[in-house]
C-alpha cells in the first residue's frame, strides 16, 4: 500500500495506443516495486510482448515474483479457455535493474482482460 501511496507512478504503455496497458509504481527509495498489465485487446496466436520496466536502480539486484500466478489461458490453437495453475514467471527471478529496464519480463496475455502483477524487491 505504502508503493502505491508514497511512490512513483509509471505508465509503462499506453493501453489506448497498445494492446496492453501497463502501470508501475516504485518506492521512493527504489527499493521495491508493484507492475501491474492489463490485455486490453488480444488476438489469438500473438507472441509475448516484454514489457520494460522504469525508475529502479540500474545497480541493484530485484527479485521479482509473480503476485497471482496462474488463471485462465486461451489454448493458442483452439481459443479455448483452460485453467493452467502456473504463472507467467516458472519460479521467481532475480535480475538487475537494468536488465528489467532495457530487456524486460514476459507478460504472455491469453485473452482480453488478462491480468499480470509483479512484485520487486531489492536483494543483496
């Protein structure tokens, strides 16, 4: 709560422009972070577009886990929406902030609506 309250807010795409609209929000000491996605618009069949994060540490080592891992998958042949218990992020992962800022994550949205939230946490 205190991220959200105390920190700063990045708009990291433009859901009106994209078909993912992504938020970010940072501690003032850049310690910790909330990312937030949200597929607007998906078709069937597209990739996973990676969604490069802003305003961390470029330094700094992040663990970044997935806060609500799995939910609703559209079958990338079929359309078909399946339950899958696994997330997007496998297991949680540590990166450094530049790493996060230049390459990014993987948002894999499977159907409009989709929803994607990360937690990072400086380590070391």
């Amino acid at each position: 709560r205190d991220i959200i309250h105390d920190g700063d807010l990045y708009r990291l795409s433009d859901p009106f422009l994209l078909p993912t609209g992504a938020w970010m929000f940072v501690s003032p000491d850049r310690k910790r972070a909330i990312v937030i996605a949200v597929a607007v618009r998906h078709a069937v069949g597209l990739g996973s577009p990676l969604l490069r994060l802003q305003g961390l540490a470029k330094d700094a080592r992040y663990l970044v886990r997935e806060l609500c891992p799995g939910g609703y998958r559209t079958d990338r042949f079929t359309g078909q929406l399946k339950y899958e218990s696994g997330g997007v992020l496998p297991k949680p992962l540590i990166c450094r902030g530049v790493t996060l800022m230049v390459s990014g994550i993987p948002t894999l949205p499977s159907h409009d609506m989709d929803t994607l939230m990360f937690l990072l946490s400086m380590v070391g």
